[in-house]
C-alpha cells in the first residue's frame, strides 16, 4: 500500500511540477541583430550595459486572417529597459504588423514602435503569432517579438 502511495505522490509532483509558470532563459545580442523574445523573457545586449525585458502583449487587435474586419488595429505590448544597475523603466510600444507579423518600415502617427533611450534605439520587427481565426485565440505566453538595438 505505502509503494502505492508514494507512486501516486511522485506522479503528483511531477503533474505540478510541469503545470508551473516558466520563465524563459535571458539571452544575450548584439546590436543591428534581430532577436526574439518571448513574455518576460530579458536580453542583454552585449558591450551597451543594456537588458530589455518583454513584459508582455497589452492587447492585440490585429483582424485575424479567416474574418472580415472594417479595419485592423495594432498590437500593443510593454517592455523595460535597464542600463546596467539603473532601475529599469517601463515603455509601452504599439505597431501593426503584416500577415507575416512584419512590421512595416514607415511610421504611423500616433503609433511608437520604437523608443530612443541612453543613445541607442529599440525597434519592433515582428509580432508572431498573427491571429487566424478570433481575437482571443492566443495565448500570452505563445507570442514571439523580434526587436533590433541599433546605436542612435
């Protein structure tokens, strides 16, 4: 009875275990290189003394591909950018994408896809995954967001 127990206590452990939130590994970069992140996932960019952190997607208003939208909206997400012991601030960024999840190369007004900060400036490239079939049918921890650091 007792190796029954401690079977089912094992399984258990295991069961809970792998249903606890995971934080991806930081990653390093460099500047003028895209790189991905996933939500509260932290990059550091390698000889600028700077992490940037993806917080999170703030909403996602892109007309997914199977509906017929009047328009398409942008995809809003929040970061924190750190210079080496500073305390990290906090910026909120908004782009619309492609199909592809692409951001396009111009500028929309009132639309911040990129922010200057210390001299270097961070810019959007893509938010994947593009919705297909409902405005809700991703998931927080599933979108990807490529950024490049470039020095001003």
């Amino acid at each position: 009875m007792k190796s029954i127990q401690f079977i089912a206590m094992v399984f258990l452990g295991i069961i809970l275990t792998a249903c606890q939130p995971h934080t991806p590994a930081p990653i390093t970069a460099t500047t003028d290189t895209e790189f991905t992140l996933a939500p509260d996932q932290t990059v550091t960019i390698e000889n600028t003394g700077l992490s940037i952190r993806l917080i999170g997607i703030a909403g996602d208003e892109r007309c997914p591909l199977e509906i017929e939208c009047a328009m398409s909206g942008p995809v809003s997400l929040t970061i924190s950018i750190q210079k080496d012991s500073a305390s990290p601030i906090e910026f909120n960024l908004q782009s619309f994408t492609d199909n592809d999840g692409r951001i396009p190369a111009g500028q929309f007004e009132g639309i911040e896809s990129r922010v200057e900060f210390e001299g270097y400036v961070m810019q959007l490239k893509s938010v994947l995954p593009f919705p297909q079939k409902s405005f809700d049918e991703i998931g927080d921890s599933e979108y990807r967001v490529t950024f490049v650091v470039s020095e001003e």
